[in-house]
C-alpha cells in the first residue's frame, strides 16, 4: 500500500485495546488488525514488555533491600568494633 502523495509505503498500524472489570471478571477485547494471528503476536509481545518491567522492578527492590541490610550490618559492625 503506497502513499499517493510522495510513493512511498503507507504505515500499517494495528490497534489492540483490551480492558479487565475484576468486578465482574470481564475482559473485554477490541482492535483492528489484518488478521487474529496479528493480534496474537501483540499479546506474546505485550507479555514479554510486562514482564521485562516486572523483572526491572523487582531486580530494583532487590537492589534497594541489599544496601538497606548492607547499612545495617556496617551499623552492626561499628557497634562491634565500639565494644
């Protein structure tokens, strides 16, 4: 599919817009796309991208809770090294 203005190919866009109720544990799913396995592919992809920032925020809260136990027990040691 070419832009009729300069030749060059159109963008071909996809939309996906999924919303869950937990109230009433409904998912509702809407989108436009060339064909389901399009859709398919944008889910596995959206899996992969929640679960690289799941992990990012963990490896975060890790991060934080070592230096937090670090301080710790360089307070510890000090109290130590004072006895």
């Amino acid at each position: 599919m070419a832009d009729e203005s300069n030749g060059t190919p159109k963008a071909v866009t996809s939309t996906l817009q999924m919303t869950f109720d937990h109230a009433t544990f409904h998912l509702d799913v809407k989108g436009e796309a060339p064909h389901v396995g399009v859709f398919i592919a944008m889910c596995q992809q959206a899996l992969r991208e929640f679960e690289a920032q799941d992990r990012a925020i963990r490896a975060t809260q890790l991060a934080a809770q070592i230096r937090e136990q670090q301080r710790g027990q360089a307070i510890v040691e000090k109290i130590m090294h004072r006895a």
